[in-house]
C-alpha cells in the first residue's frame, strides 16, 4: 500500500470515527432530556398540576390536553394553534389503541390517550437537542463545546419547564430549531428549493401562527448569504409564506369538518384581544422581556399570582405561578440572569469577523429576537411563556463566545462547564420550591409556602 493510499484510509478512519461521536453525543443529549423531561411531566401530573388552567406561568395545560386527547378544543378552530390538536390527535389514538393491543387492556381509553399525550412535550425535548447540537456544530464549534451547549440548552428552565408541560410550546421549540438547521444546510450546499421550507412552514405554522415569521426570516436570510438582490428575496419569501398559508388554512378547515369544529370566532377573538391589551400595559411587557431573555436559561423565582378561571370552582390550586411581577422591570432575580444578558451581548459581538453563514445566522436570531419582543409586548402576560420561540436565537448567541474568544476556547470551556452546573442548581432549586408550594395547598395544613403572594 502507497503513503497516498494510507494517508486515505488513515483519513477515511478518522472521519468514521467523527461521525460516531457526533452520532453518539446525539444519542445522550436526546435520552437525557426526554428522560427528564418525562420525569418532571408525570410528577406534575402526579400533583393534578395538569388539570386546571393557568397554573404554570399561564399555560393552558388542561385545554390543550383536553384537544390532544378529544380534539374538541371547546367545540371550536383555533387561530393562534390552527392544526396543534388535529396534528396530534390522531396518532396519539394510534399509540393508546397500541398500547391497548399490547397488554394494557385495564386502561381506560381516555385515560391511556392523556398518558400518551403527556409524552408529547418531553418527545420534543428529546427530538430538539440533538437538532441544536447539529446546529452549533454547523456554527464551528467543536464537539465538546457544542456538546456543552446543547446540554445547557437542555437543562435551561425553560426547556425543563416548558419540554414537560403538554402545551405547543415544545413542539414549537422543536420546529423552529430544526428551521435553523435546515437554515445552516440550505447555506451550506447553496439549496433555495422552496418545498422543504414549506414542509416546515405549515407544520411549525399549525403548532403555533407566529412561528412563521421565523421561518420567514431564516427563509430570506438564506436568500441573503446566497447574494440574491433584495427584491428576489422578498418575493420568494413572499412566495413560502402563500405556499405556507394555504395548506394551513386547508387542513384546518378539512380537520375541523372531521371533528365538527366551527370555525374560527373572528369577532370574538378581537373583542377579547381589545380586553386583553387595555388590562396588560404594553410597556409593562416590553420593559420585561430582558428578563425573560435571562431566565430562559436560569430560573426565576416564582411567585404566587391571582388565577382567574380557578375561582370559578373545581380547582386545587388557587393561584398560578409567574414570573412577569412588576418588581422584576429590567432586574433579574438571581445574578445567573444578569450573566446571561452580558453573554449573549458578548457572543452576538463576536460575529462580527465570522464567515458569512455563521454571521447571517446571527443576524437572524436577532431579527426573531426584535419580532418577539414586538409581538410580546402587545401580546401575552408573563413573557417566560414563550421563551421557547427565541431559544434558539439565544443559542447561537451563546455559541459567537468561542468566535469571540478564539484563543481561551478552552478557560471559556471551563466557565461554560461551573455556569451549566450552577444553571443546573439554580433551576432544580425553582422547580423544589414549585412542588413544595403545591403539596402545601394540598395538604391545606395551614402551612404557607416560602413563595411570594402578589394575589
């Protein structure tokens, strides 16, 4: 065999075994974090934290598990998750029927329906990590160091919090950061077909409406890095967002003939759009999202808000926990979310010298940055509810920091390694202090629970 040859082989080996890491790196970050997110799923379900509204930051845990398993929805479509239940019901039925088939004959079929639906959001969980693994090796970072960062990524309160709650946001989650793969690759190989981005559209579309702004952006973005003038970018984006649009609309309409759904109450929906923005002050929103940025990866402390539907009866708990108090304006409640904000302006910096794919995918995350914080500060109470639309974005920032110290890459390593261990710490300690005020209303001893009451 010829040095030429060896080298070859010798090359060919070394590649194999890259590409076995990187697979088995995947595998670990996806079993950690559905295990975990499965775990923190069926406790809370074991709490019947799941079976009222508004308990968990606002999220509508029972609806939405009411429309995965029934799809029923209130008898009616929904604008803000036009195709959420009728993407899942069906195979959800699917999986109860098989696990019926299977043994499991004793279990009611509701019952094993709501089982296999509260696997939902830690399936997301599981499915999302490796996608942002992908994505910041796509970014250059090495293995370890992406490896890191996913794990952080995973181990963020929102993604423990919200990759464990049967709601969209997960999904949602999940969507958006395989959009930002898609993004890297179409980049990559020069590839601007229209119809993978179309697939994605419609399904991060039917999970949540507003994700397809996002999609958009990525979308104009790769038009951008490929050179294309700027009237050619917004017309084939323009195009996406039709091809989007019409198939949505479409299977909401062919989903909600099938279920007896009736169509989407527009005038209702603005009155109480119009209610919702004269009770929530806008600037009260906006002037918290720097908080929300922050403790989407270090948890706040939670306190103790009113909750409306859970005066009408038939809940435990009379109270909803919320982050968005107005003593939290431009403040964070632990000095984890101040080192968060500093970071991800660090490493949104560091892109400025980056080849263009990493600097265009920076840019990006910005402008989905900007468009929810516009939208949030219109729309929504307490913002950590939809943290994870702009995840993703905040992982990129994160991962500029090796770009922005290029020669302490490894004390930077370091670092990262004491703040995802500390992350860790800060966010088990929030959810210990969650459960503890829950099992105080349970037990209606007369304890009270260490939380703040702003009721």
């Amino acid at each position: 065999m010829g040095a030429a040859e060896a080298e070859g082989v010798a090359s060919s080996q070394r590649a194999g075994t890259s590409r076995a890491r990187r697979r088995a790196i995947a595998a670990a970050l996806a079993v950690t974090a559905g295990v975990v997110n499965l775990a923190i799923a069926f406790h809370f379900e074991g709490l019947k934290g799941f079976n009222q509204l508004d308990l968990f930051f606002n999220a509508d845990a029972s609806a939405r598990l009411h429309c995965m398993v029934e799809n029923r929805c209130g008898g009616r479509s929904s604008f803000s998750h036009p195709n959420l239940a009728s993407f899942l019901n069906p195979p959800i039925r699917v999986a109860a029927f098989a696990i019926s088939l299977g043994g499991a004959t004793g279990t009611p079929p509701v019952r094993a329906r709501r089982m296999v639906a509260l696997c939902v959001s830690p399936l997301a969980s599981a499915v999302k990590a490796p996608i942002v693994f992908y994505v910041l090796l796509g970014l250059g970072l090495a293995l370890s160091q992406a490896g890191l960062l996913a794990l952080l990524s995973a181990v963020s309160f929102s993604q423990l919090a919200f990759g464990s709650i049967p709601e969209s946001f997960a999904l949602s989650g999940a969507l958006l950061a395989a959009a930002y793969l898609l993004a890297l690759r179409c980049m990559r190989v020069r590839d601007r077909r229209l119809w993978p981005w179309v697939v994605i559209g419609v399904l991060a579309t039917g999970v949540t409406v507003s994700n397809l702004v996002a999609v958009a952006i990525l979308f104009g973005v790769v038009g951008l890095a490929a050179g294309e003038r700027l009237r050619i970018v917004f017309g084939r984006t323009g195009a996406v967002v039709v091809l989007v649009l019409l198939p949505t609309i479409a299977l909401t309409a062919i989903f909600g003939a099938g279920y007896q759904l009736k169509g989407v109450d527009i005038a209702g929906g603005s009155e109480y759009t119009q209610r919702w923005m004269k009770l929530h002050r806008t600037v009260d929103r906006a002037t918290s999202m720097p908080s929300a940025l922050a403790h989407t990866f270090a948890a706040p402390e939670p306190g103790l808000g009113r909750n409306l539907p859970a005066r009408l009866g038939g809940s435990r708990y009379q109270y909803r926990f919320l982050t968005a108090h107005r003593e939290q304006r431009f403040c964070f409640d632990h000095w984890l979310g101040a080192v968060f904000i500093g970071l991800f302006a660090i490493g949104a910096f560091g892109y400025r010298r980056a080849p263009p794919p990493a600097r265009w995918l920076c840019g990006a995350s910005l402008a989905i940055l900007v468009f929810n914080w516009g939208l949030h500060s219109v729309w929504g109470v307490d913002l950590i509810l939809y943290s994870q639309h702009w995840q993703m974005a905040l992982m990129v920032l994160l991962a500029g920091l090796y770009r922005a110290f290029p020669s302490s890459s490894n004390l930077l390593t370091l670092v990262l390694c004491a703040l995802l261990v500390a992350t860790g710490l800060e966010n088990l300690r929030s959810g210990a202090a969650m459960t503890t005020a829950m099992q105080v209303e349970h037990r209606g001893s007369g304890e009270h629970s260490s939380l703040k009451d702003y009721r």
